[in-house]
C-alpha cells in the first residue's frame, strides 16, 4: 500500500497547533504523525487522500492567526525495514514484562514475553502510544482459551503477544497487503501457530462466529462507521477494547457504543491517546 507523507509548515509552530492539526488530520484517515522543526509530518494511505477535506481542515482550523501550508510525497511501496530499523526502531520494553525488537537488534534484555517484528512499514512496531496501551491491557488480563479477533492487525505484534498469553483461536484482520505479508513473517519468527490472519474491511466480519475479546486500533471515524459489525461478532460478555484516537473523541465515541447495547467498563490514556474497554450486555 502506497503512502503519502504530508508535510505541513505551521506559523506559528507550538504544541497547541501542532495538536490540534494532528487531531483534526486524524478525523480524515491520517494514521501517523511526526514532528518537525516546521510543523508535522502526517501519512496517509494514498486511495484515503482527499484533498478538498485535507483544505477544509486547514481553511477552519480553530485557532486565529495561524498559518498552514503543506505538500505531499509519495512514500516508496517496498519494504523498508533497514532504514526504520537503523533510524528510528529501537528495542521497547513494556512494563517489565513485554520486549518487542527486530532480528537487527542484539544484546537485548529479555522479559516474561519476548516478541520479534521485522516491520515492513513505520507503523506496528510498538512505539505508538495506542499499542502501547493495548499491549498493557492484554498483559492485566487473562486471555487463557479466549477467542480473540484483531481488527487493522498492523504488524500483528498484539495478536502475538495474546497467543503467547494463550488466547486461542485468534483472527487478524487488515486492510493493508503489505501488513498481512509482514504478519504471516512475524508469525513464523515468533512460532505462532494459531493466528488466522487475511486481508480485508469490516465487511469481512459477515458470517463469522463471535468473539469473547476483539482488539480494534483504528481511527475514530471508522471505529464509528464499523462499530456495529463488530458488535454483530460478540456474544453477551464479550469485551471490545477501541483505540486509535485521542481523549476528546472519547465523547463521540461512547454514546455510538451504548446505542449498540455496549457498556463503558473504563477508559485509559496516554499522552492524550485513549483506549476504551467495553462489555456487551
């Protein structure tokens, strides 16, 4: 899948702008944001690139006197880990108990649950503070025989991490060619067995048997137009955790998921990303 890099020229450029473009940009399919010197760097999957929504945000960004100016570049399509790797993937240790590194990386200290990605892409590896928040929820709870769907899969490593935690059967699901590839490699270098994974949307729910636990790390505005399919795979009791998304949407999100017959169980967040657990009645 080919991405576009964005990069945006904010004046003037402080962390209110800067956060509030990164929100805004989330709401029309951005997935990953980095900061500049300028502004910020957002990439996109390029068949989601709209521009007439991208000059929308910008024309009524909420804050006065502030100027924005971007421009695009086409991200190659090819599997670059050697630069990622050697730029920006280092070894992540999460609470003691989770390490997640590639096969380039030596000496690395080991902890209760040892998982290696090789990732084709910037996105997956750990560093986000969204699977961050979901690989601590998957290492409070107990997964132990626990049907488990992954919903925009990535790189897999939480579908990993919960087979090491004895979750079975497992089902990974993404849009993204490149992400099932990287996924089916990750599998075999982590001796996962277990983890059903195929590319596809949503609609790819239709006529499969429900879930006791589904993992969905997606943007708000597709959490909001898919949440009834997923709730459409659970059983009473089953638990849904949503992330992808920041705090303030936690209040657009919420009222979708009651309407459904979800209920808030709790709600997490770190460095203003947020994960939602909820329980079907």
């Amino acid at each position: 899948m080919k991405y576009f890099k964005t990069q945006f020229k904010i004046i003037p450029n402080n962390e209110i702008n800067t956060d509030i473009l990164s929100a805004l940009l989330g709401e029309i399919d951005y997935e990953s944001f980095e900061i500049t010197d300028n502004g910020i760097n957002a990439y996109i999957q390029v068949p989601l690139y709209n521009e007439t929504k991208l000059l929308e945000v910008i024309n009524n960004f909420p804050q006065e006197n502030v100027n924005i100016s971007f421009a695009n570049e086409t991200m190659p399509d090819k599997d670059w880990n050697e630069e990622w790797e050697k730029n920006f993937f280092q070894p992540i240790v999460v609470d003691h108990q989770c390490t997640i590194y590639s096969t380039k990386h030596s000496d690395v200290a080991r902890t209760q649950y040892n998982i290696i990605i090789n990732p084709k892409l910037a996105f997956g590896t750990g560093t986000h503070q969204t699977t961050r928040l979901l690989i601590k929820e998957i290492l409070d709870h107990d997964l132990s025989k626990k049907s488990l769907l992954d919903m925009g899969c990535g790189t897999s490593v939480l579908a990993i991490l919960a087979s090491m935690k004895e979750a079975d059967p497992i089902t990974a699901i993404d849009i993204d060619e490149w992400c099932i590839e990287n996924s089916k490699e990750n599998f075999l270098l982590n001796g996962i067995h277990n983890i059903n994974v195929f590319q596809g949307d949503a609609s790819s729910l239709k006529g499969l048997e429900s879930f006791d636990l589904i993992i969905a790390n997606i943007n708000r505005n597709i959490l909001l137009r898919d949440m009834d399919m997923y709730v459409s795979v659970m059983h009473k009791n089953s638990i849904i955790w949503m992330s992808g998304f920041y705090t303030q949407d936690i209040n657009i999100l919420t009222p979708k998921a009651q309407e459904l017959g979800l209920t808030i169980i709790y709600q997490k967040s770190l460095e203003n990303w947020a994960v939602i657990k909820f329980i079907k009645n």
